[in-house]
C-alpha cells in the first residue's frame, strides 16, 4: 500500500468516526460550523498531499472529540451504548510514519462485511464526496445534516441492504 493511499485510508476512517459524533449531536440539538467545515474540507480533499492528507487526519481526531463533547453536553451525560470504532477515540500518531502504519490497518476490505453491503457503503460514501465537494466549502445546515447521517450509517453494522439503498438514495 502506497503512503497516499494509507493516509487516505486512514482519513476515510477517522472522517466516518466524526460523522457518526456529529450526527448523533446533531439529534440531540447540537451542531458546530467548525465540525461541519472540517467535514466538508476533509471529504473534499482526494487530489491533496501527503503533508495536507497528514494535517487533516490530526485535524479529524480533534474534531471527532469536539463532537462527541457537544454530544454529551447537549445529552446532559456522556452516550453509554455500544460505540463504533471508528467513532472511538484513539490517539493519531503526529508523525506520517506513524499515521502511515495506522492507516495501512483500515485499508482494504472487512471480511466481516457482505460483499452487497460493503459495495453499497462505498457508494455511500462516494455519494457524500461528491456532495462535499459541490458545496464549495460551504454547506447548508441540510447539507452537513445529510452528510452527518450518511457519515455515521456508514458505521452502523446493523444496517441492512435496503436501510443504505435508503441512504443512498437520499443522497441522489
């Protein structure tokens, strides 16, 4: 695997995890214009750098714990159900090597996932790319709202065929 490809990989992974906090703040009454910018800028970011893709995978774990935060605080208390990983709070290595070798363990396919299930998600997620970067930057608050709540289906591994074409098609 190519450095580039693990730092986007990792990205990839760390982007669903603030997704998944955003969108379930955002059920709770809370969103944050700093969270919904990253996100947007993070999802937009596929012809960037190492350098760039290495700035926004530390960005991404500062901002997936500034939205579970503004989760608990509009929740009154910390969320205590099961947690995705990629929604878990983990350090991100500051180094590329680092975040390389991190990377390189999200990349590829999850043998756990049904082959229709996993190629649904990628569409999904290629979905909420293309929509990040139609907004310029910018997104309105029905856009990040969108993009959250396909972010976090992403994670969710109860989720069946039907459920993501839904998704899927709330993104077309």
């Amino acid at each position: 695997m190519s450095e580039q490809t693990a730092l986007q990989s990792l990205l990839t992974y760390a982007v669903k995890g603030v997704g998944y906090w955003a969108d379930m703040a955002r059920c709770v009454g809370g969103k944050d214009e700093e969270i919904d910018g990253f996100l947007i800028k993070a999802l937009s970011a596929d012809n960037t750098g190492a350098d760039e893709t290495s700035a926004l995978i530390v960005k991404a774990a500062e901002m997936k714990k500034k939205a579970k935060e503004l989760f608990a605080k509009k929740n009154g208390r910390e969320f205590s159900g099961f947690v995705p990983a990629p929604a878990k709070i983990f350090d991100i290595p500051e180094d590329r090597a680092g975040q390389v070798a991190l990377g390189e363990q999200f990349g590829g396919k999850d043998p756990r996932v049904r082959p229709e299930i996993a190629a649904v998600r990628e569409e999904i997620y290629n979905g909420v790319k293309k929509i990040a970067a139609s907004t310029k930057g910018t997104g309105t608050e029905a856009v990040c709202a969108l993009i959250d709540q396909a972010l976090a289906s992403l994670v969710n591994d109860k989720m069946d065929k039907d459920e993501y074409d839904a998704v899927l098609k709330s993104l077309a």
